[in-house]
C-alpha cells in the first residue's frame, strides 16, 4: 500500500496529530490517511503512538493493515465501553445470539406440534379425483392441504380464532 504523503503534501492523521513532519517512510501513513483523523486519535488515546508503531515494526508488512484495523475497533469500542470494550460487544452479541436459538428451537417445536395435531374435517375432499367424477382423469393430482387447528388456552375449539366460529367447545 502506497503512503498516503506520497500523493499529496498532506501528513497522514498520525503526524498531523503528533505534529511532526510526515516522512516518506512514515510507518503510519498507510494505515491512518489524512481523511481519518479520529482513527488516529482513538487508536493513540486508547494505545499511545510509541506502542503502535512499535506493533507496526513487529507485525509483517501483509498483516499491519489488518492490525491497524483491529487496534482501530477496540479502541472505538474501548471509548464506547471503558470497562468491557470489544469483550462486551462480544458478550452482548452472544447472549443474542443464545436468546435466538432458544427463540428458534421453541418456534420450531410448536411447528412440529401444531402439525401433528387433530385435523378439521373436510368434507371428503380427498375423495375428489382431477378430471371429474367419470374416472377419466388422471389420480396423480394432490388434494389441497388439510386446515390444522391451531391449539391455544384462549380459543377452546376456535378454528378460526376469531371468537365467533366454535368447534363445539365452551368460549372463554
């Protein structure tokens, strides 16, 4: 990656934070362009311009971006959250993520049990065969799908649950 001090007489954000002159060698003015200054100054407030660039001389050239994009998250999420930082992100995700499985599998049982449920009869419309009543036609066809009752302590043999359509039961 091409330094940013190369293209233009602008110092990169780290040097015009530090107040030095950007040299061409500039560790920084890869990872931290003049468009960016806050990436700069969250990532020296949370970490110091010493310890990042000495992580910069440590890490390979093809992982400093990578480090420099990593640095730059915590220490958004470490101003965000001073006390858990990227930990408490992770935890708060994690925890959602746990909720939803729970949400899913629940969802997913009642779907199993509602399906195998009682069926409202239909009037025979199984018997029914495509191409009329002459047996002309051919059986393959399928009848359409059966209407489940949906089982639920408010609607006591409601098909519809609507309050007014009743199976026989007593309304609540």
């Amino acid at each position: 990656m091409a330094s940013s001090s190369a293209y233009s007489n602008s110092p990169c954000a780290a040097c015009k934070f530090l107040r030095r002159k950007c040299m061409p060698d500039c560790i920084f003015a890869p990872y931290f362009p003049p468009e960016e200054p806050q990436k700069f100054a969250n990532v020296h407030k949370i970490f110091g311009a010493s310890n990042v660039s000495k992580l910069l001389n440590e890490v390979q050239p093809h992982q400093r971006e990578d480090a420099v994009n990593s640095l730059a998250y915590e220490a958004e999420a470490r101003i965000k959250d001073p006390v858990y930082g990227c930990v408490g992100a992770i935890s708060v995700l994690q925890r959602q993520v746990i909720r939803l499985q729970k949400e899913l599998d629940a969802t997913n049982a009642d779907l199993i049990r509602y399906t195998t449920c009682t069926e409202i009869p239909n009037h025979d419309i199984a018997a029914t065969r495509i191409g009329g009543e002459d047996g002309g036609g051919s059986s393959l066809g399928q009848s359409p799908p059966p209407a489940f009752y949906y089982p639920s302590p408010w609607n006591n043999n409601d098909p519809l649950g609507d309050g007014f359509h009743t199976g026989g039961g007593d309304n609540i």
